[in-house]
C-alpha cells in the first residue's frame, strides 16, 4: 500500500520526520546547545537532577519543560545515566512512555548500551547517554558528563561555508586556465615567449606548423551550477567570470505576528519554487521581547509556535499564553523535491 507524506490532506508521519531529521543530521545524536539550560546533569549525594532542555536522538526530539531528579543507590556499582527510547512501548493521547530517563548499571564495569536502529526499524530501543559515575555507601564517585551537543546555526553555516569553497576553487580553476598557467595542449597551438621544460619532449615536431593561440574559445561556453546552489556565467577565456549564487533548497521566511490575548496566526506565501509539496519545514519560532528566540525548532517553550502547510499558503501559528502584542517569527523551509 502506496502511503503519502506532505502531500495534501495526508498525515506526515512521525517515522518519515524522523528520518528525514536523522538524515540532515548525519546521524547525529545531541542536545540543543542554545534552548533552556541545555539538560545540564548535576548530583548530590545519592541523587541525580537533569536540567530543563531539549534532546535528539535518532531524528527524535525530547524535551525536559522543567527538572527531574532520580535516585541513584548506594549499591557499589558503575553506572550510565541515559535517556531510553523503546519504541516496542506505546503511547497514550494523555501519556508518553516511549522515552524514560534509565540508570543502567554493571558490577566490574560501565556497561554497554543498547542502540538499536531505530530509525531503519521502527522499533526497539535505543539508549543516550547523558552521564556515568560509580555509586557507594558514601555517595556519588567519578562523576562525567557525556553530553554530546548539536548547534543547528553551526549546521546551517558549514553548509555556507562549504559550497563557498567550492566556488573559491571553480574560480581559480578559470583564472589558471586564463593566465595559462594550467594549459594542456592536446591538438596543437601557438606558444609566445619562452618555453621551459624539465625532461625529454616524446613525439614528432612538425616546425613547419603554424597555427594562432585563440584569445577566446571559438564557442563559448555556459557554466550551471544546481542543486544546493544555483546560478550561471557565460565563459569564453577572455576573462574572469563571476557565478553569483543563489540558495536552491532553504528559504528563510520573517515578520511579525500579532498576539491577542496569547495566541494568533498569519497567513505566509510560499517563496518562489517553493509548495506544500516539495518542500518541509525544518525549523520555526518566535522572538519575545527581542529576549532571543523561544520555541525555534521542533519544541515548546514559553510561546509554543507550529507551522501548517496548505495549497496556496502556509500558516504559522503561536501561543503565548498571557503575552500579546507584535512579535517577530522566522520559518525556516527546505525543498526536498
């Protein structure tokens, strides 16, 4: 049975985001390095407390909206604090029990973590690790944070950075080529000036042949850079070109939105190339009193924001519970198709 995801009036699947989120993370599990107070791990005595933030494991977002603190015992042992997914489990429209906070624990030993694709799968479990430390009598020992952390700006600027580089060497590519520097003359040609060569010239020298170096290609040529980046430049040798580029997969739409009594909602046009069916938001959120953005990706904060994508438009929306007023918003799209 054929299944549609972003497609009109069909559901996208909590399996496909997560694969699709897996994916433009490379696999990589982390905590959000700028949401909340980032899951910081702490202990006292035999207790362990994890602070407000936000995690994703294996395309998978988890949040902690406050603080938690579980015992850890006082059994001699060593010890992995992890955020569990067991996805064998289901959840309740009023109840989550897929995800768990765990302490796994080995006697000689840290133990070994279960990490089962779950991505692939779609079930089994998959075990995060947020601490280790050895328990006794006497409290806590050898306490380690094993965070890892993910920063969704640094992300989206190595993508910059690297088609930038790209381009830096396309264009001395064409400045050696010009100069002539990177010259290889396959079926003859006119040289000007001196001609130095290390080692012995193999072939036969036909001096009676003479025939003009061309200034220009006798055809020029159109260079197309797609994909990622878009743009193009006539080339013909005579000189220099410059390719300016443009983004072809990620658009960053802004403005404002007006909250009454907490909540409200704006209409957003679709930026050119762009529909309901070849592209998905990968990330959104609301500035509040210029105090930094809450709710920017796929979690809730002081204003919980959402995004819906239809025929002609998309729609974001935000709740602010008591705040009102004008508020900036910023939606992030990419096109996968």
């Amino acid at each position: 049975m054929l299944k549609g995801h972003v497609f009109s009036k069909q559901l996208f699947g909590n399996p496909i985001f997560a694969l699709f989120i897996n994916t433009f993370l490379n696999g990589k599990n982390g905590v959000s390095n700028n949401y909340k107070n980032g899951m910081a791990v702490s202990f006292s005595g035999p207790n362990i407390t994890i602070q407000s933030g936000a995690v994703c494991i294996q395309g998978r977002f988890l949040e902690e909206d406050s603080y938690t603190t579980i015992p850890a015992g006082t059994d001699s042992a060593y010890c992995k604090l992890v955020i569990e997914i067991d996805l064998d489990k289901q959840n309740s429209e009023s109840e989550f029990v897929q995800g768990a906070y765990k302490i796994v624990k080995g006697s000689g030993s840290y133990p070994a973590l279960t990490q089962t694709d779950i991505v692939k799968n779609n079930s089994g479990i998959y075990q995060y690790e947020l601490a280790r430390f050895r328990t006794s009598s006497s409290g806590i020992l050898e306490f380690q944070d094993m965070r890892t952390f993910l920063d969704f700006q640094s992300i989206y600027d190595a993508i910059q950075t690297e088609y930038r580089e790209i381009l830096k060497q396309l264009q001395e590519e064409f400045a050696n080529v010009e100069d002539g520097s990177a010259y290889l003359l396959k079926s003859g040609g006119k040289i000007e000036g001196d001609l130095e060569v290390t080692g012995s010239i193999n072939g036969t020298v036909n001096k009676s042949k003479d025939s003009e170096i061309a200034d220009k290609l006798s055809n020029a040529r159109k260079i197309t850079l797609s994909g990622a980046v878009s743009g193009n430049a006539d080339f013909d040798g005579s000189k220099n070109v410059i390719i300016n580029t443009n983004l072809s997969n990620i658009a960053v739409l802004t403005g404002k939105i007006s909250l009454s009594n907490g909540s409200g909602n704006v209409q957003i046009n679709y930026p050119s190339g762009f529909n309901m069916n070849n592209c998905v938001p990968i990330s959104y959120g609301c500035v509040y009193n210029s105090g930094g953005w809450w709710g920017f990706g796929y979690v809730q904060s002081a204003i919980s924001t959402g995004v819906r994508l239809s025929s002609s438009s998309l729609t974001f929306y935000a709740d602010g519970g008591a705040i009102s007023g004008n508020q900036n918003y910023k939606v992030v799209l990419m096109k996968i198709s």
